[in-house]
C-alpha cells in the first residue's frame, strides 16, 4: 500500500486560462496518487475552475497565486483552496455570479475583504460526493 503524508501543499500562479487547465491537472495527479474517487476529482476540479474565473474577472495584470492544500488526515480529507486578490473588481454583479459559482462547487467558502485585497478560502470535503 502506497502511504503518503498528511498534506500536500501546491503553489499554482493564475494568470489566464492555461494557468486554470494546469491546476486542474495538478489536481489530478494529486488526487490520482491518493486514488480519491473520480467524484471527488470533478468537484475540485470544478472548484478550481470557478476560482480561476473570479481571477480572470478580476482583470489582473500579474498572477495571482492559488494555494492548494491536499489534506490527508482523520476527521479532515480534501482540498483547500487559498488566494488573495487586489480589490479592483470592476463589475460587481460579475463579480456575485462567479463567487456564487464557486460557492456551489466547494463545502464551505469563506471570503473577506479589507480596504486593499479580498481574501478567498474555500474547501471541498471528500467525504461530500
């Protein structure tokens, strides 16, 4: 039996559409190595698919970087998602319907905002699919 460590951490830069296609990739090997399900696989694969359109909304100039914890522990199995955004969102309604998006892909999703940046945190739970 292949045994791995409690938690993976993966650092993917967010630019553009490539950037999306590679994290996606990132988390199929990822989940492939654990041999999660390929139900598991679609929902984060969804996720960070979402989170990378609200980056892409967000009309950047630089990557943004998207930190993604593998977690492997009891009580605590899936995948979070961590990043920080300059607050220059120009469209607001656009800026609801892709975080709404992305709220539908994840278990729990938490979102500040202070004066210069907007922190997003989600996760996606295997035991949910």
């Amino acid at each position: 039996m292949i045994k791995h460590d409690t938690l993976t951490k993966t650092v993917i830069p967010i630019q553009g559409t490539f950037d999306i296609a590679l994290a996606r990739n990132t988390i199929r090997s990822k989940i492939n190595l654990r041999r999660w399900s390929i139900a598991f696989h679609a929902r984060a694969a969804t996720a960070i698919t979402a989170l990378g359109e609200i980056i892409l909304t967000n009309d950047q100039k630089q990557a943004v970087a998207v930190h993604m914890s593998f977690l492997n522990e009891q009580g605590r199995c899936g995948v979070e998602f961590a990043c920080s955004l300059p607050k220059s969102i120009t469209e607001q309604s656009q800026w609801e319907r892709k975080s709404q998006n992305l709220e539908r892909a994840v278990d729990t999703l938490d979102i500040h905002e202070n004066e210069t940046q907007v922190l997003v945190h989600a996760y996606v739970s295997l035991g949910k699919e």
